[in-house]
C-alpha cells in the first residue's frame, strides 16, 4: 500500500483507508471511571447495553482522532484505555473533581470494590482472563464482592456445567484475590445444588428487579435459612452481542477492524466509600476474541 | 422541640436585660465550639427522622372530633425506657409544643447500609402503635400537620375556654390549658413573643372562595371574645384570622436531621438542600383546612412564621426605627436567608441583616465571612425563653446559650454545631416538610430526600439557585395544588463544571451553558422530579445511583414503591394529602358549599383518616394499593457479610505487612 496522507482532523464520514489493528484476535475495552462522564442533559436511565455502546464508541473516536496508524497494528492483544483514564488515577485514594466538601485521603480499607462478569462463553479460561483483566486494570489486589452472570443458552443451566467455573471463583477466594463472591438470576434447584457442592457458598443472588416484589416462597425461604442476600439488578442476560459490538467498531474504524470478533465478557465495576454509600467510580471492561482468515 | 433546661423560667423584662450577655456568650460558645471541632471527623453519615403525632378523641354520639389532652398523662411512661437504657431504645420521645402532640425519632440513627431503608417506615409504625397503647376508648394517634378546626369552641378533649385577657397568648381562641404543662419553656415562649412584639400574633389566610361563601366572608370575632376586650383582633375580608403561638406550633411536621463526616459536608449539604425546601414543601401539602374553614393554601408555612413573630412594630418597619436596632424584614420562623458554604457566595443575593459585633468577634476568631454572616444574622434575634439556673455558663464547655438562639430561630434548614461532651457530629436539619396521614408517605418522603442527598455527593451535582429565588419559590409551594400548576426557579444543569474534556462531554456542556444564559428556569413539579427532555428528573438521578449499589430484594421493593409514590403524584396521578382532604370536604353530603368544616365533616374525614393509616381502609387516590417490605429486622445476612470483610481486610493487612 501506498503512504497515505491523512488529514489530522478526519470527520466521521471520511473513509479509514487501513485498518488500525488488522493482526489482532483478542482486544480489551477499559473504560476507567465513567462517573467523571456523568451526563445530566442524556436521560440517565439508559440500559446497560446503551452505556457500553457509548463508552466503546467514546475510546475508538478518539482512536480515530489520533490515527496512531502504527500504535497497534502488530498487535494480536489490543488493549484500548479510555483517554481521561491518564488524568484520573483509578488508584484507591483519588480525589473526585468538582467537590466542595473537603478531599480527604481515603484508604483501601474505606472503599468497597464490586464487580459483576456477564459470560458469554463457558470457557473457564475466559473467566480467568477476565477476572486478572479486571485486577490489573483497577491496579487492585483484590475486590470485595464479584457477581456472575451467564450466558442464556435457552435451557436450564446445570450444576455440571456451572461448577468449573465456580472452581476458578474459589480458587481467587483462596487466594484472597475476591472476598465474596455470588450468582445472578439462580433459582431452586440450582442453587441448593450449588451450595451443596462449594467449598466458599455464593454470599448473594442477584435477582432481576422485575420479580423483586413478587419472590418465589421457596426461594424466599431457602435464602433466609442459608444465609444468602437477595440482591436485584435490572440488567439484561446479554448486554452486547456480535452484531451490536462488530457494528462499533465498523463505525469508526475500518471494515478489517471489525470482522469476526466475538465478546466473551462484559464487566461492569463500581466502588463505594464504604460507610457512606458514596459511589466513587464506576467502569466497565469488554473483552473480545476472534479468528482470523484474513491478512491483511 | 429544641432546648429543654431545667429551672425557674425568667419573665419578660428580665429576659430582656439579658439580651446582649446571652448573645455576647453565644457567639463566645459558638467560637469556642467551632475552633474546638472544626476538624472532627465522623465515620459515617448518619440520618434520622423526627415524626410529631396528634392525638385526638372521637365522640361518635355526636358526631364530633377533639384534640386530646393526654401529653401529659403518657409522655413520662412513654420516656421510661430511654431514661433508664438511652443506649438501647428504639424509638425515642420528646415533648411538643401541645399537650395534644407526641414527637419521637428512631433510637438509633440510620445510616450508610441500604437495608436502613427498609427499616424508617416499621420504626415509624412502632412509634404509632406506642403512643396509641397508651390512649384511652376511641382516642387514636393520627399524623397530619393540622388539626382542622384547631382553635374552634371545644376543640379540645376535655374542653376549655380561651381567657383572653390573662393567658399567655391574649388569644381569643386558643386556651393556655392546651399548652403541655409540664414543662415552662412553651407557656414562656408563648408570652415573651407577645411582649416582645407588643401585641398578639397575628395572620390572616386566605379563604378558598366556594359557591356559596358569603361575599365578602368577614367573620365576626365579637362572637369569640368573653371578656369584652377584643379591640385587638381583626378580621380582614375574605381571611382566616389565627391569633396564637399555639395555632402555628401545633402543627406537626416531618424533620429528617443529617449527621455529616465533616463540617464541610454538612455546610455542603446545608446549602444543596435547600433549593429543595420549596419542592417538598409542595409534594407534602396537608393543610388546606383552618379553623374550621376551607383555605385557598394547602401549607402550614406561613401561618407558623406568622404565629412566633416576635419583631416589634419598628422591626417590621410600621414604624420608624428608635429603640430597636434593626429592620427585619422576616420573622425568627421563615425560609433560610443564605447559603452557608464559601463556593455559594455567589448565590446570596440578598441583604442579609447581621448583628456586626458577632460578625466581626466570628471573623476575629478564624470564622470565614459565610459562616460567620450565617450566624451573625441568627444573632440579631433577642432570647425569648430564659433559665435561672442556667443563666452562667462557662463558654469553654456549655453551648446553651449559643442554643438558645439557633434553637429559637426556626428555618427551612437548620445548621447544628456538635453538642459539648459528645462524639456527635455537625448535623443538617431538613424542616419544611408536611406531615401525611400515613406512615407509608412520610418514610417515601424521607427516603427520597436521603436517597437525593446521596446521590447529589456522589456525582457532585449542584442545585443552587440563588436564594432570592428560593423564597419565591416557598411562596409558590403553599398555593392550592402547587404540585400541579405552579411553577419553580430550578437549576437546569446540575452537574459541575470541572469533568473532564472527552469528545463527548464538550458537546453537551456547550448546548446546555452558554456565557450569558441564565443557569436556572421555571419548572413544574413534574418536570423537576420525572424529567422532560431538557431536564433529568431527580427521579432519574436517584435510580442511576440505585442500579450502583448492592440493594437487597426487599429493600429495593421498599424504595421502589416510595419512588412510585413521588413520582406519581408529582405526575398529579396520586393526590397529595391536601387535595384529598379538599377533595372529602366538597363531596361530603353535609358540606354546604360555603366554605365551612363544620364538627360532622371534621368527624368523618379524620375517622377515616385513622382507618386509613392502619390500613383498615384503601385511599387509592393518595397511596397505591401495595404496601412495603418495611421491617425492623436487619437481615442476619447483611451483618454477616460487614463481619466477614472485616475478617478479611485484617487479613490482608497483617499479609501486606509480610511482604
């Protein structure tokens, strides 16, 4: 191919003529805190779908702005850092702009870290990747509670198919990686099967919002006598698929950067000041893996 | 109700000579005080409620209600247990102004766990149920700013007559026997403010003009007055005439107090709860009935400024200033007068009147020029109630004085130092708000406004207006359904300006701040709490904040349905309290279209007001049919995880110190 010459301040309908990262088959969105982007004009009630999309679409426009062409086109693992990132350290004792009240420094012992996974695969090795994803971009050496949501495959999801990566979740127990961990949108008999299998039991489940007022008797009971907080979300089972995530990425880059990729997982993270009910930050990490049969 | 010391209270002319020590040694405490704890740091944000119940008695024979006298008779059984074990209550009790009120607040503050939540409303219930153990054969604890025909003949249960020329309040409707008597500090209040003023409180509200109202409506007071001296009462055409302390401080309200990490996060919250004073004062309307008459406001606001005003002529400016040292253009009862935090200063717009030794002693001392007019203004006040005992204090460890004052000044918002000897924090009172009939809406109500505070310090939002506006908008707040067709200045943007320069957030700051354009605009209560497209809706704030946060499957039930609740009568799809009651009074067969709440309408309405708050009876035109999860009951689970993390981070420290 021939050098081109691009112009510094491409708009949106201009053509990308190469593709940014054309060699990679995995790539990690992070968004760092998103709470810095608090947007009070946009209704603040869109879905978590919406927010991704929005965060992804924050990173590759300034991707595209910049036309680093040479940055990651070796790469077979992109790894794609919100800009404002670099301003705000997502360290444990940052100071949060625009306040008045007085900054006071704030320990690791005062915030609360709690992190939900939504799978889209039940390769255990996506779990592990993502939950090492997940420490090393917060720069944190454990979390406090880590949620797990899977994959709605249609039928229901059986102990045997569960428990590896339950595994894995105990295995970061152990290694005192998360504290606590839970299930999402578990009924009887699952997660009775479960807590009889565990070696550390799920300390919640994380039911949806929509049934929050009407909970099985069952359920209500067994959680009562387990010992299990009932938590509720109003998130969806899958919060981006293919088409959605390769329409993205289409947007800003080149065709070539878009083909094929599969998310494996979505991230939602949040810290609290701990006695406060305080939200500090909030992020979210997409992780996706692709083959490639095209060179470019 | 504030300041309750022991001892012989002083009369008038000796209050009056010791105006200026109490305020020379107040301003000496509140230095003293603030320099002392200025740095303190609590762990915890801590809130609580404050409830004021009625009590009256029902004479099903003839068809009437009364106020019932009982305060005294159950008040000591009901304080045994915090007298014995103020450790370990859960509900704690405080004396009111009337001997027919009962206050209690939750024994322990809430505070950060969501599940705190699901508690406010089961806490408010068992407070009910202990006050209504305690009442006689058809009397009942009932929850509603105003008692309808407050200050009618035998309005109380046992009845007694207005002795207009010797009670404390000279009023021609209110007997001093209603005052509680076991303590000296009402019945003193009472008549310092009348001396002070030099003539009785008076207000006169407006009547809501029905069908046949008589035109003009003037009521003819001579009727009222059994000693012959009523030449200091009068009526005004189309008015309401109230005449004493207790026709305003016999009102109940719904307080909720913040204890902050920090000075300056409760001068912050001060100040970011204070544009929303008028907004809750409408969402809460309860009180459209007064003495017996339909009024054309549905708030008791005004009339409780009006009924411990205690300025002289001069100070109200009837007449040119001689003796006294200021004008004053607000009673010790009104809105706040300005923001207390260094950043707001651009938002005090008006002249604030201030006592300029105090100012200059506060500024003297290290007290910022905000802080220090805040409370130089308190301090233009004189002392209206005084001790004997308690008259010599030592400033290095008593704040009495300096509460005689910030107790006595009664404001939408109060800024409360930390007591002496105590490891409470700064504290913030929220005290505009109405109270409803139901405890199912009073703990919506506190939620929201908690909930709102929360998510405000999470995002860093600001709702500052400038405070001019802010008592426009308390105005607005007290017409007839407010909620539904009367407009409030409210900021328009309410995150800050320092976010970071993304792509994304350039664009829209751009659309929504231009140079010149005016920060703030005229909202409905609807558009302020639900949203439109220029707005966000506070509603939308708190459930973005919500989704943040591990909430519990009851709690959030709990909190959606308060939510439901707000957002659906600040839609006008639920009624507030004051149009329902407006509502049973012009569809009752005995109302005759004039404007009058006669016995047998008053009977009826509260009758089924009590049924309604023991959910005997539905009100699907004020309260949706579910009800919460409330209860007392922290989840074993909740604990259990706080007991677990505590486990683990010692664990990890004593593992980081290993390595």
């Amino acid at each position: 191919m021939s050098a081109e010459s691009q112009d510094v301040t491409q708009s949106k309908s201009e053509l990308i003529l190469k593709p940014f990262f054309s060699k990679a088959t995995e790539i990690l969105f992070y968004t760092g805190n998103t709470l810095a982007l608090f947007k009070v004009l946009k209704k603040t009630n869109s879905t978590i779908t919406d927010e991704v999309i929005e965060y992804m679409s924050m990173i590759l426009q300034a991707i595209r702005t910049n036309m680093d062409m040479k940055q990651h086109q070796e790469d077979s693992y992109v790894k794609l850092i919100s800009v404002q990132d670099d301003e705000h350290s997502t360290a444990s004792n940052g100071a949060t702009p625009g306040v008045s009240i007085d900054n006071e420094q704030l320990t690791r012992e005062d915030m609360k870290f709690s992190v939900k996974i939504f799978l889209r695969s039940l390769e255990p090795e996506i779990l592990t990747h993502t939950i090492n994803a997940v420490l090393n971009e917060l720069k944190e050496n454990y979390v406090e509670s880590v949620m797990i949501s899977l994959p709605n495959y249609g039928a229901q999801l059986t102990l045997t198919e569960f428990i590896p990566l339950w595994r894995i979740i105990e295995d970061f127990i152990d290694k005192q990686k998360i504290l606590s961990a839970g299930v999402c949108d578990f009924m009887l008999p699952l997660l009775s099967d479960l807590c009889d299998s565990a070696k550390h039991k799920p300390y919640a489940n994380q039911i949806n919002l929509g049934v929050c007022c009407s909970i099985p008797e069952e359920l209500n009971k067994y959680v009562k006598e387990n010992n299990i907080q009932l938590l509720t979300h109003s998130d969806p089972i899958d919060v981006i698929n293919e088409s959605e995530f390769q329409q993205t990425i289409r947007e800003y880059c080149h065709e070539y950067d878009s083909l094929n990729w599969k998310p494996c997982s979505v991230v939602r993270y949040s810290s609290v000041i701990a006695n406060r009910g305080i939200i500090k930050s909030k992020g979210f990490l997409i992780y996706a893996k692709r083959e490639l049969r095209m060179v470019q | 109700m504030g300041l309750l010391t022991l001892g012989r209270p002083l009369n008038w002319e000796e209050t009056k000579n010791y105006a200026s020590l109490i305020r020379e040694h107040g301003i000496e405490q509140f230095i003293h005080i603030h320099n002392k704890l200025k740095d303190r740091r609590n762990d915890c944000l801590k809130w609580g409620d404050e409830v004021e119940f009625l009590m009256v008695h029902f004479d099903h024979e003839n068809k009437r209600v009364q106020l019932a006298l009982r305060s005294h008779e159950i008040l000591s059984t009901l304080m045994e247990p915090q007298d014995q074990n103020p450790a370990d209550c859960v509900t704690l009790w405080h004396p009111e102004y009337a001997d027919y009120m009962i206050e209690a607040t939750p024994g322990q503050p809430y505070g950060h766990l969501p599940v705190h939540f699901n508690m406010v409303e089961a806490n408010m219930r068992l407070r009910r149920q202990q006050g209504q153990q305690l009442l006689g054969k058809d009397e009942y604890v009932l929850s509603t700013s105003n008692f309808p025909r407050n200050g009618c003949p035998d309005f109380t249960w046992p009845t007694h007559k207005p002795t207009p020329t010797t009670s404390a309040s000279a009023s021609i409707f209110f007997p001093d026997e209603v005052i509680f008597p076991n303590h000296p500090r009402f019945q003193t209040l009472t008549r310092n403010i009348r001396l002070r003023r030099q003539s009785k409180v008076a207000i006169h509200l407006p009547i809501f003009i029905d069908k046949n109202t008589p035109r003009p409506f003037i009521e003819d007071l001579s009727i009222y007055d059994h000693d012959g001296n009523s030449n200091e009462s009068t009526a005004i055409e189309d008015h309401i005439y109230l005449d004493a302390m207790g026709l305003g401080m016999g009102c109940c309200c719904l307080q909720v107090t913040f204890q902050a990490q920090s000075i300056d996060e409760a001068r912050f919250l001060y100040d970011q709860l204070t544009p929303l004073t008028p907004v809750m004062l409408a969402l809460s309307a309860s009180s459209p009935i007064w003495r017996g008459y339909l009024a054309d406001i549905d708030c008791r606001w005004n009339a409780l400024c009006a009924m411990v005003d205690d300025r002289t002529p001069e100070e109200r400016g009837l007449e040119p200033l001689k003796h006294e040292r200021f004008r004053l253009p607000k009673s010790r009862y009104s809105s706040v007068d300005c923001y207390i935090s260094p950043d707001s200063a651009i938002y005090n717009d008006t002249e604030i009147v201030q006592d300029a030794d105090a100012f200059h002693k506060l500024t003297e001392h290290g007290i910022d020029h905000i802080l220090a007019q805040h409370i130089a203004h308190l301090f233009v006040r004189d002392s209206v109630a005084l001790f004997e005992e308690q008259l010599h204090l030592d400033d290095t460890k008593d704040t009495d004085h300096f509460e005689n004052i910030n107790s006595t000044n009664w404001q939408s918002m109060r800024f409360k130092p930390p007591p002496s000897n105590s490891d409470i924090g700064w504290r913030v009172e929220f005290r505009p708000t109405e109270l409803q009939m139901t405890d199912f809406e009073n703990a919506a109500l506190v939620t929201f406004i908690v909930l709102l505070t929360r998510a405000i310090m999470t995002y860093n939002l600001n709702l500052l207006i400038p405070i001019s506006n802010v008592d426009e908008n308390m105005q607005s707040a007290q017409h007839r359904d407010a909620v539904l067709h009367q407009r409030f200045h409210f900021r328009k943007c309410l995150s800050t300006m320092k976010t970071p320069d993304t792509p994304c957030m350039t664009s829209v700051q751009k659309s929504a701040f231009q140079e010149n354009e005016c920060e703030h605009r005229l909202m409905t209560i609807n558009e302020i709490i639900n949203g439109s497209n220029e707005f966000v809706g506070l509603l939308k704030i708190i459930q973005d904040y919500l989704s943040n946060i591990e909430v519990d499957a009851d709690t959030r039930c709990t909190i959606n349905q308060y939510l439901s609740l707000i957002s659906r009568r600040a839609a006008g799809t639920l009624m507030t309290n004051a149009a329902w009651m407006r509502y049973f009074v012009t569809n009752h067969p005995a109302y005759k279209h004039d404007s009058v709440v006669n016995d047998e309408i008053t009977y009826d309405l509260l009758w089924k007001m009590k049924k309604i708050s023991i959910d005997e009876e539905e009100c699907p035109k004020v309260l949706p049919r579910m009800s919460s999860k409330t209860t007392l009951d922290i989840s074993a689970a909740v604990e259990k995880e706080n007991n677990e993390l505590e486990v683990k981070r010692s664990l990890m420290t004593q593992h980081n110190h290993h390595e």
